[in-house]
C-alpha cells in the first residue's frame, strides 16, 4: 500500500469527501478516485460507501483507517526524530481535548510552545472525553486532555490542572440570593446536563453519588453536547446546571449568573495529559509533555 494513498485515504474520512480530500491534496477528483479504486483492489474489500456527494467508511474503512493513522504517525515521528538529531525540532503534534481544557486550558499554553517552538505546528481537535480516549488508543492524537479518568491500562494520565465546578443558576431564579442549597434539594430544579461519554457528568454523578443521589431522580429538561449551549440555556431561564467554573467565570463577573455553594458537595476536578502507555512517543509529544510544566494559565493550578 502507497503511504501517499493511505493520506488520501485518511482526507476522505476525515472530510467525508472526495473532492475535498482532492483539493487538500491538489490532485483532481478522478485522480483520487483512481488511487481509492487501486487501494481497494489491493486490500480486496470495499473501503468506502458513495452516498450522493459523501464518502464514508466501511466496517473495513474504519479498520484501515486506524491501522493508516499510526502508519501516518509513525512516519512524522522518523522525521521528527531526524529533525531532531539535526538540532532543530519541525513537525506537526496532533492533540485532541474534551472541552474545557480544549477551549480554556490548553490554548494559551499551545501559544506559549509555538513561541518556544516557531517550526511546531499544533492541530488541537475538540471532543468529548469518551472520544478523545478512543483517538488516543487508535494512534489518531498522539495526546489528549480530558477531565475524567476512564478503566484503560494502555493509557498513562498525568495530571495538569484543577478546576472547580459549581452549580449555576439565573439571577431571576429564587436560588439566586441564597447562600448555599443543599444536595437533596437539586431534584426538585429543571436541570441542564452534559451528554453521556462527558467527563464534566461523570464527575457529577460520582459526586452525587456520596450522597446517594442519581440522575434517575432529577428533572433533565436538557442534555447537551457542550458546556456553551448549558451555559446559553442557562442564561435564558431554561433551568439550572452543574457547570466548570472556567466556564462561566466571566458570566459570573458580569452578574449574569449567579454561582449558588451546595453544602457538603465536593465538587473539584482535575485534568489529564493522557498518552498511549505502550506506543513511543515523538520527539515533539515529548517536548510539548515537558513544556507542560510551565506556570499554567489563570484559574488553573499545575500539578507537574
């Protein structure tokens, strides 16, 4: 298999396009189609289904695409290695993170690294923790940064940063004044949750669980994919949230929502470097690993 149609291959899963992957690659449609057709024949299945104008992956797709990943990544890491032996450090580190870390945490510290590191460039991809695991474990993202610690021995969690999340409520709602609630008055509020497969639930319902308190009793009007649209809804009167304090912080200051203390309820997180426990790391995964150790950005405390 030609590593170069492997590439291909990867753009037209990724964008779930022919002509895209095509103009990425600067090649015409038909050439790429050509290069997919022969790749095919050699792995002797069908890779991908044509519906309409989209491409998408077979059961087989999605196996060679996991398989050409690490293929691609190991590539980048012979190359980052000889960049590397030759005094300087050049390439592309590829980091996935759930959202808070991917939207609060590790933007700035990625401006730093590239101000050390001007011939780095840093792809950071935005998802649940759930998935981010997984891309770890397919050799898509080389690290990640989740706010959960999932059952996994193959990956290895090193911990970053603290935050802290609060319960959040309008300033028209009746908790708004009050000092704090107590746990056992939660169920009884319309509330805003994260989707399943987020690491802001779970360490939710692993703090309610102390006090013998599930979803199951709550009244979920909403489960969203981002911690943006609870706080919008939030905002808007559509209930009440357990939200991270990054989050909301200038909502908060603007007194556009109130943070309301529930008593007894611990509810401090932490966030995780997570890498593959049994893969080899390039030599710019080790330097932006390093890096981390630098005075970490506001609100968040470094643990390295």
């Amino acid at each position: 298999m030609d590593i170069h149609v492997l590439e291909l291959f990867c753009g037209i899963v990724e964008t779930g396009s022919f002509s895209k992957a095509a103009k990425a690659a600067y090649l015409t449609q038909p050439t790429v189609s050509g290069h997919i057709k022969k790749l095919e024949g050699e792995a002797g299945v069908r890779l991908l289904d044509r519906l309409g104008h989209r491409a998408t992956p077979t059961k087989a797709g999605n196996l060679l695409y996991r398989y050409a990943k690490r293929i691609l990544a190991l590539r980048q890491e012979a190359q980052q290695a000889l960049d590397e032996l030759k005094g300087g450090l050049k390439g592309e580190l590829m980091l996935g993170a759930s959202s808070i870390p991917g939207g609060y945490l590790l933007p700035p510290l990625i401006g730093r690294f590239r101000a050390q590191y001007p011939d780095i460039s840093v792809v950071l991809k935005v998802s649940d923790s759930k998935e981010i695991i997984e891309a770890v474990i397919d050799g898509a993202y080389e690290v990640g940064a989740v706010g959960a610690q999932f059952d996994d021995g193959r990956l290895e969690y090193q911990k970053f940063a603290e935050d802290e999340m609060v319960l959040v409520v309008p300033p028209t709602h009746p908790w708004a004044s009050r000092s704090s609630v107590k746990a056992s008055e939660l169920p009884t509020q319309p509330f805003l949750i994260r989707e399943r497969g987020s690491g802001t639930r779970k360490i939710m319902e692993q703090a309610l669980e102390q006090h013998n308190l599930s979803m199951g009793a709550f009244r979920v009007i909403g489960e969203m994919g981002s911690n943006e649209a609870i706080r919008q809804a939030v905002k808007t009167g559509g209930g009440i949230a357990i939200i991270s304090r990054l989050a909301v912080a200038s909502d908060i200051r603007h007194h556009e929502l109130n943070a309301i203390p529930v008593a007894g309820l611990k509810l401090t997180r932490e966030f995780y470097l997570i890498t593959h426990r049994h893969r080899s790391r390039s030599p710019i995964c080790n330097a932006f690993l390093k890096f981390i150790g630098a005075p970490a950005p506001p609100h968040a405390s470094p643990h390295l």
